[in-house]
C-alpha cells in the first residue's frame, strides 16, 4: 500500500513539472486548429492545420500571447500586424495565438478598435494541447507565454525567444532573425538587413 502511494504522489508530481520549450531543430507539433482571419467578407473562423506554411513552401512565424482582452497583448499583436507584409516579401506567413477560443477571439477583434483590421489569423488553442506541446503553457495560470517561434519551409524552428507576462516584445528583432537566417551564412552580433555576412567578408580575404 505503501508503495502504491508513493508512485501515485511521484506521478502526480511529475506532472506539475513545468516542460521547456520545444528548440531549434525540433518540428512544429502537428495541429489542426480554429482560427478567426480576416476577409474580404469581414471575419471567418477557419480551420487551420500545422502545414499551414509548409505547404506553400514558406516559413512560418508563430508567436503567443497570454490572454485576450488584456494590455501587453494587443500592443503586440498588432506591431506583428504591421510587419506581416514585410514577412510576405521574405516569403514568410504569421500566425498569432492564445488558449482563448476563437469565439472570444471574435469578441475581441469586434470589440478592440486597432484589432478589427487585422489581417493575421488568430489561432484557438482551446485546449491548451499545442501550447503545451511546445512547452509555452504556464503552470499556475494555465496560459501561454509571450513565445516566438520561426519556423522553416520544412516545418523545423529555427529560432524561438520566450518573454514574461511583463514585457513587451520587440519585432524589428523578429525581421532581423529571419533574415538572417534566410541568408543561411554566417552572421555578425547585431548583423543588419543589407550588411555583408561574415561568410560574404571571409571569403573575400581568401
């Protein structure tokens, strides 16, 4: 009996064990997930699938946050709005998410005056199962945290950063990654769009 309980409570407490996320190298989880998206039509709430990107032969930015209906939040969401036509013309799709459902999602985007125009999907991780996957979902809250996944053509992540509740992120470093990445050379600390790689200079003193 005694032992009986004690695998039950070393059960119990390896489920509260916070998971890392998921690093560069590993695959986007499969998903398939409701999505609310902008149209020509006003608002959907679509199905959308891991191979969302990787279909099209694209890479993919994902990033979390937290909760809807907040303040952080909806800064963010739409500085990431604002760049989704630069990612376009790196051959690059976006996609936002939360644990909210797509329903309170609508509500939002109805609700929130610089939400309603947007024009990339918020996904619905009802569930929690995909945050959770990639190891984003707060223990205690049960939400996600402020993550940021680039994912290649491939479907692998190339680059993730994961901030607290608190802090805003920074897009133009989301821009400055991918591209570097894309270069797929080697690149200097605080490298910049339009500056030679490291690759491009090494080979020139060959």
């Amino acid at each position: 009996m005694c032992n009986s309980l004690k695998k039950l409570i070393n059960q119990e407490n390896a489920q509260t064990v916070q998971k890392g996320p998921l690093s560069i190298g590993d695959k986007l989880p499969d998903f398939s997930k409701k999505a609310v998206v902008g149209s020509g039509k006003g608002i959907d709430i679509v199905e959308i699938k891991h191979t969302y990107a990787s279909e099209q032969g694209k890479w993919l930015v994902l990033f979390w946050w937290p909760k809807d209906f907040t303040f952080v939040c909806p800064t963010e969401i739409i500085e990431f709005n604002q760049i989704a036509s630069q990612l376009a013309e790196h051959n690059t799709l976006i996609i936002g998410a939360s644990t909210d459902s797509e329903y309170v999602h609508l509500g939002w985007r109805q609700q929130h005056p610089g939400l309603i125009n947007l024009t990339i999907p918020m996904l619905a991780d009802t569930s929690k199962s995909l945050a959770e996957e990639m190891g984003v979902l707060d223990n205690d809250e049960k939400v996600a945290y402020r993550a940021t996944f680039i994912v290649d053509p491939q479907g692998k992540i190339q680059w993730l950063s994961v901030y607290p509740m608190n802090v805003g992120r920074n897009t133009d470093e989301v821009l400055r990654v991918l591209q570097a990445l894309q270069t797929g050379e080697l690149t200097a600390c605080g490298w910049s769009p339009g500056e030679q790689t490291l690759t491009a200079v090494l080979e020139t003193e060959v």
